[in-house]
C-alpha cells in the first residue's frame, strides 16, 4: 500500500468505481496526488500509477498535459488570473499586472514568503464577472487591487492563524 | 408564455435543489419517455428540429438515432468542457438548474439503451462539479436512476442508468469530443481519427457507440418531452428552433448569459439586453462564436441581422455557442488577432504539425506587428501560412486557430495597413503574456495509448 492508497482509501474506491477501467481515475487521482504533495512529484506519479495499473512515464506525461497538475512546488495559494481576451477587454490585463508588481513575482513565480503564485490562464467560462481569478480552484469575482489586497491580507491571516495553532 | 426553457430559476428560486425541481414537474419528463418507445423518443426530439448547442448545430434526434440499439453496451457523455472564450452558459446551467440537464441525459440514456452516462467538466469547473456530485446522490437516492433505481420503462424493465461526473484538468482541446473521451479513457486528451465516429461500434467511449451531447443541448430535452415537438418549433425561426443562451461580453454594460428565442437580433441583444457601449463609445466590432468564429465589422446591416445558424452565413461568420464578444472603437484589431491566436497557440495539442507549427509562426509575426516590426509582406506572410492550416488538420481546432488571422484581414484590412506602413506605432512598451508552460513539450513526451 503507497500513502495515497493508505490515505484516501475511499475516495480512492469511489473514483475506481466510476469507470470499467483503471486508467480512467487517472486524472482523479493526480488531483489527489497534488493535493497530499502540493503538487505532482514524483513519489505522486508513482502511488497513481500503482492505483491506476500504468506506466509510471504515461502517468507523467498525462500530468504534463493538462495546466491544472502542477509540476512543481507552487505557494500556498495559487492565483490564476484569467487574461484571456473578453477579460482584457475589461482591464484584466493591467489587472494581472498589477498583482504581480505588489506580490513582487515574476510571470509563474512565488512571493519570498512562499504564500502567493501568479500566473495568467485562458477564458474561466466567467467573462461576465471580469476581472477575476481562481485561487485553488475557487473563483473571486469582480476584482480590482483594492479588493484583492483584502484578499490576500485575509489569506495571509489565516494560514498565520493555523501557524499559530499548531 | 415564459421563455425560459431552461434558465427556470428566475421563475422558481432554488430549482437547483432536488426538492424544489422534483415539486415543479422536475423528472415528470424522464418518466413520460419511459412509458414511450425508444423510438418514439427519438423521432419527438427529431421533430423538435432541436441542434447542438456546442458550436456544430447539428441535429440532435438525428444524432440518436445513429446508435445501434442492438449494441448490449451504449454510452452518453455529456461536455461540459466549455473552454471556448467567451463561453459561460454551461456554467450557468450546472450552477442554477442541474436537474434538467441530468433529466435530459437520462432521458438521451433510455432513448439510445446507454448503459452509464458520463459528464465531462472542465477542471476549474472544480466547485460546479462537487455541488453536481451533492445533487446527482440525491436523485439517485430517490430511486430515478442508478443500481437502486425504481421507475421501469414500457417494456416494464427497470432503469437503471447511472451518472458519473469526471473533472478534466485544463485542456482546451478536450472540448473537442473525440479528445474528451481519450481524456475520460485516461489518455492524452487529443483527437482521434475519424471514422470510426463516436456513434459508432470502436470509435466511442471505451471502443463503444457514444453520443456527445452539450449541456444545454441536453437542457432542452425534458421540455420538448413534457411539451411536444409542436411547442417546441413555434419558439424560433426557421430551421433554428427553440432558444438559445447567448453569452454577452466585452465592452457592453451589462454582460452575462441571456436565454432569448432563435431570430433576436445584435442590435436587441447588445442595446436592449446588454444596455449599449459600456464607455458610451461605439461598437466595432463582434466575435459571435468566441475566438473560434469569423469576426463581424459592426453595421447597420450586421446590427440587425436575426441570430440563428443561417443568417450569420451571409458574412461568412456562424453562430457557434453563440459566446458574443463585443468590442468598442478603442480596440486594435490586429492586437485581438494577436490575442486571439495566442489563445489557440497555448491550447493546440501538438498533435499535427500544420496546426502546432503554424499556430507558433502566426503568433511570432503578430507579435511582431504589433512591436512595431511588421512589413507589408508579413500580412501576406499569415495569411498564407493560416490558410495552409485551414485543410490539413487532424480536427476543426486548425480552421478555428487560422480563423482570427484570416478574417480580421479580410474584414479589416486598414488596421494590418496602418501597422506596417508605420503610421501605427506601439504605444508602451507591452509586456506580451507568456503561458508559464506549453502544451505541446508535454504532448512530444511518451503519447501511451
Ligand atoms: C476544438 C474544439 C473544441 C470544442 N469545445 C467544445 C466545448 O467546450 N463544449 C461543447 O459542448 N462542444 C465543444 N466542441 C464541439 C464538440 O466536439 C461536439 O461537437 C459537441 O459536444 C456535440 O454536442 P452537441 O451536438 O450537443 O452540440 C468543440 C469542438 C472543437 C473542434
Ligand atoms: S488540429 Fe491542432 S488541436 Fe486538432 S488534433 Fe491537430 S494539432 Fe491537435
Ligand atoms: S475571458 Fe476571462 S473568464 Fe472568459
């Protein structure tokens, strides 16, 4: 048994139910993976490919594939700014530019305090409520720099809090 | 009568949960189809004149009745990929009415004897698709569907479908039917040869006959069940029956989703639905189908033609999902080609080369452009190389990607003129959005299917 089968043994046993084949919790599973490593290591690729009967190479390159596995360590929070066109058109850019010059982070990078990524994404299926981003997998809406330095203040506040608890 | 066929929550509040559907005739539909012959059902829907709300329109009954109803293993997949940009109905219907899109796969299910019916949500439908989850084991666990599903059909055998979520994971592509059943499969999420097609025996899921369905597509089923095919063909005009959910954004004042009848026109939709030019400027121009569909120079003529799958054919341009981008006279138009082409050079999935290739040159000469570099022979120079695209790929993502290219130059020629002449000039310096990754260095790694 790896740790993610000992870990999350049923939802494990849920995903693998869905499907007639194995192969097809794949994608399921490296969220899960992603979730206990904070993002796809290697030692991840490895447990889902001993659930998922693959090779450890194909179980690679599927993460590699889709923008939602990270393939690397990534901070706390993970902030994708949708800077796709009817986004821009309602200053998303600028917005997206912005967060990046507060936070101090290059396009991808991580703030010092290993708290905030930043990078841009595609259309969200949200262009209504621009400009907006999703943070591990919400969305806040709405957003300019006044609003979002309330957010990240909050952010900030509650991993301190669990900081502090433990 | 009303026209909300499917946004019903303005109608009725909370008609996302299961109670308040199931006590407002929610399901009454799934279970007149089960008193109804397979066939009956199809020829309803046929009849309906209902098309495919995910950007192809093509028609849904007829679709159903491709499967072969001798095949003891059928399937239904639902896309809920929605990655066009500018596309944000699906969302909308997941989050406000889902039942009726589950009653409409249920009902797609019993008419093509699927044996289980998956639904494809894009990953950072990560919120919608836990809430699905929650509402999905209520329906089951009131006995309409799944292994302890207590209604029977005509023939008095007991349904027994069941419904599955499956969360992509970032892919574009994976909109694309063929690539999204390789991606549920637990493969690359890229097309697949075709044929076999999805209805057929070896080209579906798991090598079994499929039907692909959009979310709204799906949405319209249970009220042409419970209302007729009549009913149905007197909203709409023409060959384009029913509403349609128009996503309204850009520079409009109120944008958002609007469910309106076939045959509304641009000039109704942006002034009396989406309140005129957000800036008080003047609209330009429109994508009517995301990034994937001709652009529109907004005129007279364009303002007040009907919206339905025929009548945007007279400029060359489709209606698609109908994702509306409007853009006012402050825009440069070769900076959304840019935009636009940078959009499908992060999501090509790498697969053949005139598309992986071509979508890369035509971003680097736009870029280009747009750097104040360009000369009179790099319009020529796109043109030509979005053009070779266009007949030479695996699927339609390679005319969607050559689209913006070719079409803002054949609309508006005077704003690729004033960049390489010189009398345009960039105004700052830009900083061009890299992706962090690309798509295409994974896909050259191990394929492994
Ligand atoms: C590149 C590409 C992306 C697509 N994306 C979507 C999508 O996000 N949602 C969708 O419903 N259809 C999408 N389609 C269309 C599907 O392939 C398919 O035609 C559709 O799901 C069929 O359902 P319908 O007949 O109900 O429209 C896409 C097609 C292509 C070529
Ligand atoms: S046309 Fe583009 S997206 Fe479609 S299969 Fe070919 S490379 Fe992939
Ligand atoms: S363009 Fe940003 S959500 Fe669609």
């Amino acid at each position: 048994m790896n740790t993610l089968q000992e870990k999350y043994a049923d939802r494990i046993e849920t995903t693998l139910a869905k499907y007639p084949d194995k192969r097809s919790a794949v994608m399921a599973l490296l969220y899960i993976a992603q979730e206990e490593y904070g993002w796809v290591s290697p030692e991840g690729i490895q447990d889902v490919a001993e659930v998922c009967d693959m090779d450890p190479t194909q179980v690679k390159s599927i993460a590699g594939f889709y923008t939602m596995y990270s393939e690397r360590p990534k901070g706390r929070f993970w902030l994708q700014v949708c800077t796709d066109l009817p986004c821009a058109l309602k200053g998303a850019e600028k917005f997206h530019h912005d967060l990046k010059e507060y936070l101090g982070v290059d396009e991808g990078g991580t703030s010092e305090d290993g708290m905030f990524t930043v990078e841009h994404v595609m259309c969200l299926a949200a262009c209504d409520k621009a400009p907006l981003l999703q943070c591990n997998f919400h969305n806040y809406e709405h957003l300019d720099m006044e609003k979002m330095k309330v957010l990240l203040d909050q952010w900030r506040a509650e991993v301190n809090a669990q900081v502090n608890k433990s | 009568m009303s026209l909300n066929i499917i946004f019903r929550e303005k109608d009725i509040p909370n008609i996302r949960e299961f109670d308040v559907y199931s006590k407002n005739g929610g399901y009454e539909a799934l279970k007149k189809a089960l008193s109804q012959t397979r066939k009956q059902v199809i020829d309803e829907v046929k009849a309906s004149n209902l098309r495919g709300r995910g950007g192809a329109g093509f028609p849904t009954g007829v679709k159903w009745s491709f499967i072969p109803q001798d095949n003891p293993i059928n399937y239904v997949v639902v896309n809920a990929d929605e990655s066009e940009t500018g596309t944000f109905k699906d969302r909308q219907i997941m989050e406000n009415n889902p039942h009726q899109m589950i009653e409409g796969a249920l009902i797609c299910a019993y008419a093509i004897k699927a044996a289980a019916v998956y639904i494809y949500l894009r990953g950072e439908f990560w919120d919608v698709a836990h809430a699905l989850d929650a509402e999905i084991a209520r329906a089951r666990k009131a006995g309409l569907f799944g292994p302890n599903g207590k209604l029977k059909d005509a023939d008095g055998n007991p349904f027994k479908v069941d419904i599955f979520t499956h969360l992509g994971a970032g892919a574009y592509i994976c909109g694309e039917e063929t690539a999204l059943l390789n991606s549920i499969e637990g493969k690359l999420g890229q097309p697949r040869v075709r044929p076999p097609f999805p209805a057929n025996k070896g080209g579906g899921l798991y090598n079994e006959p499929t039907v692909v369905n959009n979310v709204e597509t799906l949405a319209n089923v249970p009220w042409i069940i419970n209302n007729g095919a009549e009913e149905y063909k007197k909203i709409g005009v023409g060959s384009s029956s029913g509403t349609k959910i128009f996503c309204l954004s850009g520079h409009v004042k109120n944008p958002g989703n609007y469910e309106l009848p076939f045959g509304v026109t641009f000039r109704q939709l942006l002034y009396d639905y989406g309140g005129g030019p957000l800036n008080g400027g003047e609209f330009k121009a429109i994508l009517p189908s995301g990034g994937s569909g001709p652009i529109l120079r907004v005129t007279d003529e364009v303002l007040d033609t009907p919206l339905t799958y025929d009548d945007l054919r007279k400029f060359n341009s489709i209606l698609g999902s109908a994702s509306v981008i409007v853009m006012d006279d402050t825009v440069d138009i070769v900076w959304v080609a840019s935009k636009v082409t940078k959009f499908f050079k992060h999501e090509s999935c790498g697969k053949c080369t005139p598309c992986r290739e071509g979508t890369y040159w035509l971003d680097k000469v736009l870029d280009r452009i747009l750097a104040g570099g360009g000369k009179e022979s790099d319009v020529d120079l796109i043109m030509s190389v979005a053009k070779n695209m266009q007949p030479t790929t695996l699927c339609a993502f390679g005319e969607f990607a050559a689209n913006p290219t070719i079409w803002t130059i054949n609309v508006f020629p005077e704003e690729f003129k004033a960049w390489v002449d010189g009398s345009k000039k960039p105004a700052e310096e830009k900083a061009v959005a890299r992706p962090a990754r690309e798509r295409v260095a994974a896909a050259a790694a191990p394929a492994g299917d």
